[in-house]
C-alpha cells in the first residue's frame, strides 16, 4: 500500500468518525408517535392522565392488560372500562361482552378516532375545512362549562358522528372550524353519551386531548377534565392497557440498542468497525470457495412413499395421530399458545386468537381426544378430522 493510498483512507476513516461524533451529540428530535402508552412520557403518551387518575377519581384504578373478550368473562366486574387509542377494533363476540358489562349497570368510555360501530348505529367521518387559514375548536353542549372554547395547535385528523340512535344519545361536545374573521364554517359532533341497559357508553372522537402534550398545555388540561368530568366516581376505572398503537414494554435486545442514543452509536461503530475489518482483512486471507452443488430434494418422493406405506397398511390410526401432533405444532408456532393442557382455558385462547369460535374448538380437540383413546379408527373419521383441521387453519388465513 503506497503513501497516498494511506493518506486517503485515513482521511475517510476521519469523515467517517467525524460524522458519527455529530450525530451521536446532537439533540434527540422529538418523538410525535401516537403511543397512548401509560409509560411514556413522550408528547403523545399518556403518563400524565395516568398520573393523575388517582386524584380524579378516588377509587380504585385498575390497569387491565388482557382483552376484554377475556377480561370481562368475570360477569362480577365492576367499574367504567376506559380505552383511549388512536384506533380500536372490537371483534364482534369481544363487543357482545362489552354490551352485557355495561347492560349490567356499568359504563364503557371510549376516545379514538373514526368510530364504527354498527351494532349501535354509530357512524363517523373525517370534517375537512376547505381554508387554510381555519383552526379547530372544541366546546361542550352543557351550559355549566360556560360555552368556553378550547383548540389544539398540532394537526390531526377530526372526525364527527354522521350517524347517532337520536333515542338513546345525548350529545356532549362538538367540534368545528373557525376562520381568521371568527366565523364558524364546518362543525360536527364529535362526544356523545349512549343509554344502554342500566349503563351507559361515552364515544369520544378526539383521544389527543388525553395525551402528555395536551394535559400540559394551558388550559387545554381543563378540556380533558371536563371530558373526564361525565364519568361517574363511584365506580373503579379499569383502564385499558392492552390496546394500545406503541409497545408497552421493550420486546427485543435490537429495540432497546436504537432507543439509546449512546448505545445506538457505538452499535453502528462496531458494524463499521467489523465493515472494515473484513474489507481488508478478508482481502487477504480469503481463498477460493469451491463450487458445491446443492443437495437434490427429495420431499416430495420421500412424502408419497411413506403416504403409500400408510395407506396400504390401513393405519389410519396413525396418520390421524401425526395430523393431531402436527396440529398441536401449528398452533405453538403460529398462535404461540402453550398446548401443555388442553382445557377450557386453552379453549378460550385458541378461539380469541385463531377467530374461531369457542365451540368449534371444543368440539375439535374433544374429536382429538377420542381419536387418542382409539386402538383403530375407521377411514372415515380420519376424513373427518382432517376437515375439521383445514377448516380450522382456513379460519386463521381467510377469516369467517
């Protein structure tokens, strides 16, 4: 290697740590995902309203981090379930249990946006302003809050209700545009209250009026108290946290690295560093790799032989035994459900995961265990099975 080749690889190694320098000290930009995480403490987290709960409402605050599908099995649960995302979607048995909880005498509090809830005739859509020059304001229909008008300066998308059951709602709070004259333009209900049974429900459309950056700039706390405000207080809080858009907890080594801004930078150094160590050391050492042919696959072959053993033995017995194991296998993998005991516990996680019914799957492994208590089975309850097993994976891939 001559003088100038040296030269110009130091002076690339020098851009390079120089451009790592900077940016592992330069200031961390702020984070706007929509996390609606208790934890976090970024601007659209929710660590402040959590906080802040227990001064709200003196009873107990119960985080629940299981759907509600399986939360509310217990039909003794008491309290106002409150679900603050920037999405949710109920699945039609997990919203059946949501009426009985609150058909008994409960209450189910829900800000997301773009509501859609069929079964109570509940529709929204996005109001658009036409100006540019427009904000959004955001007032209450009850005459104890004055008419007092809050905004939010960040954009986002507003919905409104375009479809309400008018018998069983009362309307809260609308939101709308104002102009740079002051003149109202579009304007949409955006909080209703909903009868059902002896509870009620509380569709909100705006959840970033709960977020850390909303609570802590005045007034717009008063708007999140206000909200907050229709809730009863003798009633426990179950707050929801298991929908939620950002992760609740650290999931992978990789996930916690890149969170730090230190660990991050020496992680790409060592990269770089192992970049350069091959580029020159493997220069050197590397020999020539033979050419090896890879092996012939034999599967298929290998798959019809033993399909015909099988078959020609009349060991129907058997091959049901290996379609159960494999069976047990795919739901490991794919559902990642412990098959250690299978019971009504196992039932229930299989349906909510998989979308099958909790009849299906019970009347699934039940035909299994008798299959296992079998000496012999005839062809036609091998058939049967193996129905029964593709109707379910088709239920896991395509849906209902």
């Amino acid at each position: 290697m001559d003088k100038q080749t040296k030269i110009y690889i130091g002076a690339f190694l020098v851009l390079i740590f120089g451009f790592i320098y900077l940016k592992s000290t330069e200031k961390k930009p702020v984070n706007w995902f929509p996390s609606y995480v208790s934890k976090h403490k970024i601007p659209y987290g929710t660590f402040v309203l959590r906080k802040e709960m227990p001064n709200l409402f003196p009873n107990k605050i119960e985080e629940v981090h299981t759907p509600p599908y399986i939360y509310l099995e217990d039909s003794t649960r008491v309290g106002t379930y409150f679900f603050v995302d920037e999405a949710l979607n109920f699945g039609d048995s997990e919203f059946l249990r949501l009426l009985k909880f609150v058909e008994r005498g409960n209450d189910v509090f829900i800000s997301t946006h773009g509501i859609q809830i069929d079964t109570l005739n509940f529709k929204t859509e996005r109001l658009v302003s036409k100006n540019l020059d427009e904000k959004v304001i955001f007032k209450f229909k009850n005459k104890i809050f004055k008419g007092k008008e809050y905004t939010f300066d960040k954009p986002f998308v507003n919905h409104v209700f375009t479809k309400i059951d008018t018998l069983n709602t009362t309307v809260l709070g609308i939101s709308g545009y104002v102009n740079a004259k002051g003149e109202r333009t579009e304007e949409g209900v955006n909080f209703v209250k909903f009868s059902y049974g002896k509870g009620h429900f509380y569709f909100h459309t705006f959840p970033e009026v709960f977020t850390n950056y909303n609570i802590l700039k005045s007034p717009n706390q008063q708007h999140a108290a206000n909200v907050l405000s229709y809730l009863r207080e003798d009633l426990p809080i179950l707050w929801d946290a298991y929908y939620k858009t950002g992760k609740t907890k650290i999931t992978s080594p990789i996930y916690y690295l890149l969170n730090s801004k230190y660990l991050k930078w020496a992680y790409y150094t060592t990269l770089i560093g192992i970049l350069f160590f091959i580029i020159f050391e493997g220069k050197r050492k590397q020999r020539s790799i033979p050419i090896i042919l890879p092996l012939k696959n034999q599967t298929i072959a290998f798959t019809r032989t033993i399909a015909n053993m099988y078959f020609e033995k009349q060991e129907h017995k058997n091959i049901a035994e290996h379609k159960i194991s494999y069976l047990l296998e795919f739901i490991r993998t794919k559902l990642h459900i412990p098959t250690t005991i299978i019971d009504t516990t196992f039932y229930k996680y299989v349906a909510s995961r998989s979308g099958n019914s909790y009849e299906s799957v019970a009347k699934l492994f039940q035909f299994c265990e008798q299959i296992h208590l079998k000496n012999q089975i005839t062809s036609d309850e091998l058939v049967k099975l193996n129905k029964m097993i593709e109707k379910f994976k088709k239920t896991i891939q395509y849906g209902k």
